[in-house]
C-alpha cells in the first residue's frame, strides 16, 4: 500500500499567497490521489493551527523538528509500506500522473526542464535514503531519476507567480 503526503506546511513567502489553496489547492490534490486509487491520504499542515484547514487526515509538525528534512525523517519513521511526497504546488498533477510514478519504486521525477523533483518522490526502500542529508536533494541523492514524456510537465515546480504566468521559464 502507497500513503500519499502532501507537504502544506510551507509559508508560500515567494508565492506570495498560500500555495496550499490555489487551484483547488490540498482538496483537489487528495481527489486526484483517490482517483489514481491512492486511500491513505496524509497532509503535513505545518503550524498545528492549519490542522483544521485541510480535510482527511491532517498531521501538524512536531515541535521537535526544525526543516523540511527532519519533518520527513519523522514522517518516515510513522508510516509503513511506500510513500508518495507531493508538494501542495502540484498544479499540474493529474491522478494518471500520480497513477504512473506510483506504479515505480525508488525514485525522483524528473519535471519538462529536466530538475529533480525530490517532493515527488515514490519511497520503498528506505535504505536508499541518505539519513545524514542537510538538505532534500541530499536526502534523496541516492535516488534515480525518473522520466516519462507523458507527464513531465505534471511534476514542474512552482515557485513564484512568474511560474504561473510562464512556467517554461523556471
């Protein structure tokens, strides 16, 4: 059994609005993770303040944690079987986008302009992870690339509201 976590605990600083509700925001991201089949659904909200602003099961950050790194170590550490990470600003991402990397094991997708996507990452083995990593590129540095022409562009990144005007320009 895959879990699904949507990361939404960001601050969107760069956005300049919550990336988590934009677009259908963390509701249209756990629709299309139900239709690729996907049941388990977690969303890390960040402030235990948020844990109300999301539906489904809703997991606020442990005080203990202080970056993205760590919170993902703890993550790991409380769920069982594979992991599917999706960032909040998956805009683009389509359940048969969710389909297809779920069908993969181990491994990092690659968007259209050929990035690493690291919060995209479908997690089996866990050994492959590099646990001393600072950061998440280092984490998931032991991961292969995964490209499919198909959905690349379901994996793209967005950052700022440039992004969204021109996304071929990241």
């Amino acid at each position: 059994m895959t879990t699904a976590v949507i990361l939404a605990g960001g601050k969107s600083s760069r956005m300049g609005q919550d990336k988590a509700v934009m677009f259908g925001g963390v509701a249209r991201i756990r629709a299309e993770c139900m239709a690729a089949d996907i049941s388990r659904i977690i969303t890390l909200c960040g402030a235990k303040e948020r844990r109300f602003d999301f539906p489904g099961e809703v997991w606020p950050d442990p005080e203990n944690c202080n970056n993205l790194v760590e919170i993902l170590h703890w993550t790991f550490a409380k769920i069982d079987g594979g992991i599917l990470l999706i960032p909040c600003d998956a805009f683009s991402l389509t359940a048969k986008g969710i389909a297809e990397i779920n069908n993969m094991a181990d491994c990092v997708p690659v968007d259209e302009h050929g990035i690493r996507q690291p919060l995209h990452a479908k997690i089996v083995n866990r050994r492959l992870l590099n646990w001393q990593g600072k950061s998440i590129n280092e984490l998931f540095a032991g991961y292969p690339s995964f490209r499919s022409d198909g959905f690349v562009s379901e994996f793209n990144n967005f950052n700022t509201p440039r992004d969204l005007n021109n996304p071929h320009s990241q």
